[in-house]
C-alpha cells in the first residue's frame, strides 16, 4: 500500500470524525495498492447501509477538506456504496485489490 501512516490515519480520522456514528467500512482501491506503481490518486470506497448512503455521498467534499488539513492536497476520489450495490455492479466487484483501512 503506497500510503504512509500519517495518511492512513488523517483519512480514518476524518471519517470517524465525520461519520457521526454511522456504520460504514472504509477501502481503498486502485494504484495505491500496488507498491510497484508511481503516483496516482487517493481512491477510496465507502461501504454503508442504504440508510446512510446518502448521509456519505454528501459528506465527500467536507471529508476531502479534513484530509487535506493534515495532509498535502492531492485527488482523492470516493466512492460510496451499499452492500448490495456491491453484490449487483460490475465495477465494484472488480475490485478485488482492495485493502481496508
């Protein structure tokens, strides 16, 4: 995984800051994964209750911003899904090199 521990934990913290109690289960995915790889953004997915999967997709922006005040600013994109958007989409099951954060 090609982030460091200062990364890791200003992502997670910005989530659990923001989450509220929401359940949620955080991944990430894409080049990051791979140690062998340069560059690339931040792709994180997001997997929560339909309940919540709204609460989520509106929180990106402020989530972003929290990162960005611990660490330098870069892409990151976030994807949020439901359990069983997982089981139906074709994109989300191809991710299959996920690590969970």
């Amino acid at each position: 995984m090609r982030l460091t521990s200062k990364e890791v934990r200003a992502i997670q913290e910005a989530f659990q800051t923001l989450s509220e109690g929401a359940p949620y289960s955080l991944y990430l995915f894409g080049s990051r994964t791979d140690d062998t790889k340069k560059g690339g953004d931040i792709d994180l997915l997001v997997v929560t209750s339909e309940n919540f999967k709204e609460k989520f997709v509106g929180m990106k922006t402020r989530i972003r911003s929290r990162i960005f005040e611990r660490i330098p600013e870069q892409k990151i994109d976030i994807t949020v899904a439901t359990e069983s958007e997982l089981e139906r989409d074709e994109f989300l099951r191809s991710l299959t090199d996920k690590i969970r954060l």
